[in-house]
C-alpha cells in the first residue's frame, strides 16, 4: 500500500486520495494502483483530489481513465477536484470530463449527494442493449448531435461544449472549456449579454429553441453567423448550470431572404400586370364608347353594324378581364363569347 505517500482519508464509505503536485509517467503506475486498491477494498465514493496537482501527462490521465473503469466495474463513484485550467485540458482530451463528475474544490466534491445505495454495476445493470449504456456512450450520443451543445456555471464560465459546437465555432477540442460563454458572441454585444444573463440565473426557466430574438454567433476567426438557442436550467449537487442548445441558422436565413425576394417580386409583377390590365381596360372602354357614339348619327343598317363592332370590342375587352383573374389563380384561360353573348 502507498498511503504514506498519497494519503487516503475516510468517512464512512467515502474514501479522499491527495495526489501530487505532478502526475507523469514516473508516477503514474503507483498512483493508480493505489486508486485501483482503495477501490477494490469497497469505496462507495472515491474522491481525487488534484487540487495540488498543478500538470498531468497522458500517462497520469491514461491512470484516471483505468481508475474510472474499475469504479464502474464496482459501482464506485469517482469523483475528482481540479483547480488547474491546463490540468482539466488534459483531462478533457482524453474524455474523462465527460465521464467523472469533476468539482472546483474539495468541500464541493464532498458535499456532493453520493447515490443512496451503492452496489456492484454488474448486478443492476439490465441484459440486452441497455447493459451497454455508460457515460462513455451518453458522451458519444451528446457528440452525435447536429446542434451544438454547452453547459455553463453560474458566473458564464463553459464547463462542456460538445464537437459539433466546437466545429460550429472553430475551436479546437477542449479548446473553450474554462472560457466565458461570452467569448462566442462579437465584443459589442457582450456586455448587454452579461446583463440578460444575470437575469436568467435570477429566475432560469425552459426557452425553446426560437423563443427569443436571433442572436449573432462569433466564431474563433472572427467571422459571424446568425444563431438560434434554447436554454434549459441543470440544477446539481454543486449549483445550477444552463444548458445552451445552439443552431447555426444561416442556411435557413438565405432560404428566407429568397423566399422574400421572390415574393417581393411577385408582388411587384402582378401590380405591374395590374396596371397594363388597367390601361388595357381602359383605351377598350374608350373605344367601344366612340362607336357606340358614331353608331348613333349613322342610318340604320350603318349603325347596327358599328354597335355590333362596338360590342366586339366590349368582348375582348371582358375576355382580358376573365383571363387574367383566371390566369391568378392557375387556371386556363378560355375565349370570351362574340356580339355580347358573354
């Protein structure tokens, strides 16, 4: 046993391991086999504390992850403290933010509510495709998603992002853990941000997603994007957090301004239409008024002649009415009636 050099206390069946300073290949194998025997001697909840530990190679963090899939094997909870940015980057590449629940400080870590029965998974784990449920495939699942994913602290700070937000926003992986949520909106916005912020966390409430007004995303180089989100409070052990759920909405954008474009210019084409029907109407009823207006001072053969081209006139004149209404509302048009039978 190396208690003497990595200290282990417990209460009840909660056991705290201190770690060191540096965590690296040359301590790395004693310090999980020191995680693997407290688990193995029946720890409800063990607690890593790196609160110390001020840089972990991947050997250190390979040691972490083997630690992790004994406690699941035993139904240990695993815990860890991390007060190191660049130590939780390391962590978080090789993916166990996604699987431990990781705390700011120790007091937190211990305060955290341990489930109330804590028994071996491979007894309460079910047969058939629920038994292959683990954190491991929750994060797999949350990657998978086409929108992007953030969870956030109280004071803005990103706790998780998953890898389609990461590429919606140029970064790289883990890149944004630790940053303000404000660094992905452009600078003049940011400040009013902070203030709607404040005061959701006054009163946190389900936003689905297109409930509020469209915001406009800043990606890492600079160039923008307009956004939707939905917010939804996350209350645990340690606080509340708000997951964001954000979709990049610029191709439904263009699809929109087209859609306006187009209907700008149908708009514009039937009052066009309109005004040429209107001027067609027009100079016909002018005409047909002419010869009804000659018919009338000639002889009678003469004048049945002129009203009957009067009322032909009348004719194509009602026939352009009929095609064009019907024209509008995708129909065939037809020939209007000679000599006023119409």
């Amino acid at each position: 046993m190396l208690t003497d050099k990595y200290p282990v206390q417990w209460t009840g069946r909660q056991a705290v391991i201190a770690l060191p300073e540096h965590i690296n290949v040359s301590n790395a194998g004693p310090i999980r086999e020191e995680l693997l025997s407290v688990i193995n001697r029946g720890a409800g909840a063990l607690i890593a504390d790196l609160t110390a530990t001020i840089s972990c190679d991947h050997a250190g963090a390979d040691a972490l992850v083997r630690a992790y899939h004994r406690a699941v094997i035993s139904g240990t909870e695993l815990r860890m403290v991390v007060t190191a940015q660049i130590v939780r980057r390391v962590l978080s590449l090789n993916g166990l933010d996604r699987l431990v629940s990781i705390y700011p400080s120790l007091e937190a870590a211990t305060a955290a509510r341990a489930p109330a029965t804590i028994v071996p998974v491979a007894a309460t784990r079910p047969a058939g495709p629920a038994a292959a449920i683990t954190p491991a495939v929750v994060g797999k699942l949350v990657d998978a998603l086409q929108d992007g994913v953030a969870l956030t602290g109280g004071d803005g700070t990103l706790a998780l992002v998953n890898l389609r937000l990461e590429e919606m926003f140029g970064y790289e992986h883990a890149e944004l853990i630790g940053r303000p949520v404000e660094s992905l909106i452009p600078g003049d916005l940011q400040a009013a941000h902070r203030g709607h912020r404040a005061a959701y966390a006054r009163a946190p409430t389900v936003r689905p997603m297109g409930a509020g007004a469209r915001l406009v995303a800043l990606r890492k180089d600079g160039t923008t994007f307009p956004a939707e989100i939905s917010l939804s409070p996350v209350a645990t052990a340690t606080g509340t957090f708000t997951l964001t759920v954000i979709r990049d909405v610029t191709q439904a954008r263009r699809l929109a301004d087209l859609a306006d474009l187009a209907l700008v210019a149908v708009t514009a084409k039937q009052a066009r239409l309109g005004r040429e029907l209107l001027d067609s109407i027009t100079t016909g009823l002018y005409h047909v008024g002419l010869s009804l207006q000659a018919a009338a001072d000639l002889p009678h053969d003469a004048a049945t002649k002129g009203i009957a081209e009067a009322l032909g006139h009348l004719d194509d004149t009602i026939r352009e009415i009929r095609n064009n209404a019907f024209t509008a509302r995708g129909q065939e048009t037809y020939p209007a009636p000679r000599n006023g039978a119409g």
